[in-house]
C-alpha cells in the first residue's frame, strides 16, 4: 500500500487531500493528513470580527466535517520532515513513510520578532487581526475606544492577503463614520512598500481611495521597533509615528518545522517550480497554499486556482508521464471598502490589475478595479462558496487560468480610475 501524505488541514490541504482521494485507487493507494489541531478557521473573516459584521460562528467549523471518510485524519504536531528519506515525525510518537507529498502548512504571524512588539501593549492597545483571538480582542477595544490616532502596520512583506489592511482600514472608516466619531479618529497606514499597493496601477487607485477617505499613508515605513511606553512605533531610518491604537501584521513566516527541517529558507517557505508547485529539490514533494515562495498573493482564492494544476501534475508524475500542466500565478481579491461597497482586481505572475468586467467580459458581474455594491456582495459570498464549495470539494465556476477577456490595457502612466 502506498501513502499519499499532506500536511496542514487549512484549506490547500482539506481541498488536495479530498481531490487526491477521489483519484487515486484506495486498493493501492492510502490518503493521510495531519494537522495539529481540530478547529478550521475560515481566515477571509477575521476581517469582519472587529466590527461586529461576524461572529464566531461565521469563522469556525470542525476539520473532520469537511475530511471525507476515505482519508485518515491524524491529529498532531509534526517533529521533523525528513524528505530525504521520505519520511515524516510526527509528535504523538508516530512516523509516516510516504511515496508522494503536500506540504500545506501554512504561515503564522510573529510579533516576537519585531523588537518592543510583545511588551506592555499587546492586546492592550497593540493588536493584530491575523488570528481569531486578535481580532476578536481588537473587536473588544473598539466597542470602548473614544477615539484618537489608529494606525495600522505591515512589518513586512510577504504577507497573507497583501489588500487586508487596507480592507481593515477602509471598514475602519466606514464603521467610525456610522458610530459618528469619524471626526475623532485619525486613519494611518504605515506601509514597507512605496504605494498602497505592488502593482503601479492598482496602487495609484488604491492610493486615491485612501486620500479621498482621509487615511494618511507613510510609505517605506520598515519597522525598527515598538516603544510601548511612549506608544510609539519606529522605523529603521529613526522615523516615528505615535499611536494611540497600533493595528499590526506582524512578520509572517511559514510553519517552524520546516526550518527546523532545512526545508526552507530564511521565512520558513519552501522553494518550489512557481508554474507546476513541484519542490526544486525533492521531486516527490509538493507545496501548496501560503507555506511555498511564489510570488503571488497568498490567499484563498489563489489556492482555488492552483488546485487544479496540482492534481494534473500529480497524477502525472505518479503515473510516471510528463509534468506538463502549468500554474500562471492567478489571483483574483476583493477589497472591500466599506459603506456596502467593493473592489476587485485580478492579476496573474505576468500581468497586473487592469480595469474591466469580470468574470464575463462586458457583462461581468464583477467590476475590476471599480468601487460597487455587486463587488461587496461577492466579498461576502466567498464565505458560503468557501464552506459550502470548495471545502465540499464542489466545483466553483470560475476559471482557473487568468484571461485578459473583458479587461482594458492602460499603463501606469494613465489616470487612476475613479472610485
């Protein structure tokens, strides 16, 4: 009997671990997944936590419920991955020997590495929206805040869904306004990057909604530290920015067992081919979801796209033929900007954000790059496709591959288009 084995129940795993066990022959082949917890976590919602828009209910439901009865579900840590041998070390004592792999374990935030982060002010009046008990904590602070300076951090990039503090902030505008204390509340970002955004066009889009929404953006803010004492963040080139709320995303970095494998590099993410997700290393081993290095946005919608290209090229080096099916680096994101209203762009490795219709040209639904209602209720759709579709190993009818049908080539030398 050989062993087909992934590690992480997150959502690259549940939806790899479900599809590899409708096609492989159960006579011969055995489907294991670990993860070291029961609880799956719906993570697109811990945004809507700290405003009252979700509860926990909304963001949590149990592993096992979505993990068909054809797969063993262990529960624990993992020690060690061996990959040279092909072999896993699991914490309960237990050692797994695979034939093939998934590594889907993810990325988790690290407060304790930016210095000062963890002293005095978290969950005080220093909180991240990254985990369920962050933005939960968050939700609590604000239901009591009367107000003051509030700004929202990126440590560093890469990070999980890059348009999520911009989402935070553009609800924090929305939900300040309808509570009528807008006016007593100062919207900062303080961002790595140059813009709002990685991409020219996007950003300058994004960049017009911040200032028409009055939230001031300090770019090329590299975070040296925290004071917490003085309520003071600052950057390497001694710039400082007072706070009286700090929203962070701290440092994200892949699962720690796989820098304590060797497995990865100085973030704890693996290396792989960006187009087929095989490891540039050990060719029975694949990564998946956020715990790989591709340069494209780690979120769920990218792991929808690149399923597809996985489970091809499985079969096929399994099956001993060529890999031939190729990833192109697919995301597609919705923004959402408050006052019932959305974003959304679509962009892949080579070509970024353009306006337009999406998913239908012309028809659309989907305006890209434009501020809509229909955008909004997406957002809020991708929740019930989530539980309900994708977790469910039910097709979701959207393309796979990018496509520039319905998009308008523009340059970054254009006008922004207006919100």
């Amino acid at each position: 009997m050989k062993t087909f084995l992934v590690l992480g129940a997150g959502t690259a795993g549940t939806m790899i671990a479900r599809k590899m066990a409708a096609h492989l022959d159960a006579r011969e082949w055995k489907v294991v997944l670990v993860d070291k917890d029961e609880k799956h976590y719906y993570q697109p919602g811990f945004l809507f936590l700290p405003f009252g828009m979700y509860r926990a209910q909304d963001v949590i439901q149990p592993k096992r419920k979505f993990i068909p009865e054809k797969v063993e579900f262990i529960i624990s840590g993992i020690e060690r991955i061996e990959p040279d041998a092909s072999r896993v070390k699991l914490t309960n004592g237990r050692t797994i020997t695979y034939d093939h792999m998934v590594v889907a374990t993810g990325v988790d935030i690290h407060p304790e590495e930016t210095e000062g982060m963890l002293d005095g002010g978290w969950r005080t009046n220093v909180f991240d929206f990254y985990t369920f008990e962050g933005a939960t904590a968050l939700g609590k602070f604000l239901e009591k805040w009367q107000g003051g300076r509030m700004v929202v951090n990126v440590v560093e990039n890469p990070i999980k869904c890059p348009v999520a503090p911009l989402e935070l902030l553009f609800l924090a505008d929305w939900w300040f306004t309808k509570r009528g204390m807008r006016n007593k509340v100062e919207l900062v970002y303080a961002t790595p990057l140059s813009g709002a955004f990685t991409k020219p066009i996007a950003a300058d889009a994004l960049g017009a909604m911040l200032k028409r929404k009055n939230i001031h953006v300090e770019p090329d803010f590299n975070i040296g530290m925290v004071d917490a004492g003085s309520n003071v963040i600052r950057s390497w080139d001694e710039r400082e920015i007072p706070y009286d709320l700090l929203v962070t995303v701290p440092t994200n970095m892949g699962a720690e067992v796989i820098g304590r494998s060797g497995m990865g590099d100085e973030m704890n993410f693996v290396a792989v081919d960006k187009h087929t997700l095989q490891s540039q290393k050990w060719e029975n081993v694949w990564v998946m979801g956020d715990a790989n290095n591709i340069p494209t946005s780690k979120a769920g919608a990218v792991i929808h796209f690149q399923q597809e290209t996985v489970v091809k090229n499985l079969l096929a080096h399994i099956a001993g033929k060529p890999i031939t099916h190729k990833f192109d680096g697919h995301a597609s994101c919705y923004i959402e900007s408050g006052f019932n209203k959305g974003v959304l762009i679509d962009f892949n490795y080579d070509q970024e954000p353009l306006p337009g219709k999406y998913p239908l040209p012309v028809v659309g639904p989907f305006t890209l790059l434009g501020e809509t209602t229909i955008n909004h209720w997406g957002k809020l759709a991708f929740k019930t496709l989530y539980w309900n579709m994708m977790l469910q190993g039910i097709e979701v009818p959207l393309p796979n591959d990018f496509s520039m049908a319905g998009k308008k080539p523009t340059s970054s030398k254009s006008p922004a288009p207006q919100f």
